[in-house]
C-alpha cells in the first residue's frame, strides 16, 4: 500500500467516524431544523475532523430536559434555545396564580381594580387588556417563526449557510459517482464529462431541496414560493461549490495523474472528493456572503 493509499485510508475514515459521532450525538441533541440533522452528518462526511469541530462549536442543540415524572421533554429548545421550555411554563403558572389571585379578591371585594369602573384615555378609547397578545397574533407568521432562530455570530452563519448548501452537493456525488460506477454516462464521448454533468444536474436539484426545507421550517410561505426562494438562494452557490470541485478534480486527473482517472472504489478517489469538497467550500463561501449581504439569501 503506498503512502497516498494510508493517508486517503486515514481521512476517509476520519469522515466515517465524524459522521458516526454527530449522527449518535444527535438522538439526544436534537436540531431547531430537521434538514439540519441531514446537514450535519454530511458535513461530518467530508470535512472529517473539522466539521466535526464546527458541529461541536456552534451546531450542537441543547439535551433533552427530563421532566419531574422522569420523561423527555420534547420542548426543550435547541441551538441557544435551551431554558425556553421552562421559562415559557413558569410564565404559565405564574399567570394562572396571578389569576386565581384575582378571583378570590373579587369574591371578598377586596380587589380596588373590581371597584372601579374603566377610565377611558384621553382619545376617548377604551384600554384594551387583550392588546398586546392580538398585536403578536396579527404578526407575519414568518416573523414569529423568525424569532425562533438562535442567534450566530455572522461568521457562523455564513459558513453554516455554505455547509448547508455543501450537503446537498455531497449527498449528490455520493449517488452520482456509485451510480455511474453501475451505469456510466458519456457526454460528447467523454465519461468526464457525463460524470460531472450527472454530478451538476444532482447538487442543483438536491441542493435546491436541502434550502427548500430550510425555508419551508422557517417561513410559512407557500410551496411554490419556497422552491423559487430556494432555487434563487441557492443556484449561485451551489455552482461556484462544483465549480471549486471539478477544478481541484481537474487539477489531480490532468496534472497529479496524466490523465489517468482513479478507480471509484480506491480510497485515495474518495479522499481526493473530499478535498474537492474543501474547494468547493472556499469558493462557495464568498459567494454565500454576497447572496446574504445583497438580501438575495437569508442567512441561517
């Protein structure tokens, strides 16, 4: 075995077992996004070691809580969230005492509030109790899901935008390189060429996919609108990630191997994918920084 077989043995291997660990990670971690859980151990996948770092950093979701009656709860928040659950339901029981309160002083009449007549504001108006709750109940449903996002520093949100739209295109050559290794394709004669057509056509749909869910668990917009959001959020992105991609597989097929093309089923071929990943993903990520400052594509 030559060297480049231990050192492609080793970093596939590693993305294995990055994958195994966020994946196990996650059935008590769980995500404030389902899409996300796919995400993650993608990411893993690929990147190894360093995505498993970024999981860890700023990806992890908080652990269920267990209730007094030794179940999970399953409000427990995710991503930052954690303590909301039980802030929201001391909130609760606060209110019913406050009401209960209430009650027993206007059964004795010992409540002034119950005495006195309500005293119009100096419009005329009449206060109403119930004003702040129907202002919240009136707001765009999207912002109110909005508000349910934990808050990233900017740097994390970018390349968690761009390691969301790298999934899509991981997830695309995986099925796409074993399934031309079954049944090849050749465009213009070229197996090169059909195998990064078939590789394009799949990150843009599965990509598009992957950014549909995501707007789908944030925004209640209709389905048609989400897949044009998606598909104007992600095409860019998902483009220059290929694009990175078939330049660092270019590179090792035209200069590292004199065109000698490297067997799908070697390690040192997957491990020359996942340095194409990494390639993708530095020319990704400025694009993605563009499409969030220009509005075009919501940060995550």
């Amino acid at each position: 075995m030559t060297a480049l077989s231990v050192v492609s043995c080793l970093f596939v291997l590693s993305g294995l077992l990055s994958a195994l660990v966020i994946a196990l990670d996650l059935t008590h971690r769980p995500q404030s996004m389902r899409i996300m859980y796919s995400v993650w151990i993608l990411t893993g996948l690929w990147a190894g070691l360093p995505g498993l770092w970024a999981y860890f950093r700023f990806g992890r979701g908080t652990r269920h809580k267990r209730s007094t009656g030794g179940e999970t709860d399953p409000a427990a928040g995710t991503d930052g969230m954690e303590g909301m659950g039980e802030a929201e339901g001391m909130t609760g029981m606060d209110g019913m005492a406050g009401r209960m309160t209430d009650s027993a002083k206007m059964a004795d009449g010992s409540n002034p509030a119950a005495k006195t007549k309500s005293v119009p504001g100096r419009d005329g108006s009449m206060p109403d109790a119930g004003l702040a709750g129907h202002a919240n109940a009136s707001r765009p449903a999207n912002e109110t899901m909005g508000m349910a996002m934990p808050h990233r520093p900017r740097w994390q949100s970018v390349v968690l935008s761009t390691l969301h739209c790298g999934a899509g295109c991981t997830l695309a050559d995986l099925i796409g390189e074993w399934a031309l290794f079954l049944f090849p394709v050749a465009v213009a004669g070229s197996r090169l060429a059909g195998s990064w057509t078939i590789d394009y056509v799949l990150a843009l749909i599965l990509g598009v996919w992957f950014q549909y869910a995501a707007i789908r668990s944030m925004r209640r917009i209709s389905r048609r609108k989400a897949l044009l959001d998606a598909l104007k959020a992600d095409f860019l992105s998902l483009t220059a990630w290929q694009v990175g991609m078939y330049a660092w597989m270019a590179f090792v097929l035209f200069v590292l191997r004199d065109r000698a093309m490297l067997p799908r089923t070697s390690w040192s071929f997957w491990f020359m994918m996942q340095l194409a990943m990494y390639c993708g993903f530095l020319l990704s990520l400025p694009m993605n920084v563009l499409l969030i400052d220009k509005h075009i594509k919501h940060a995550m």
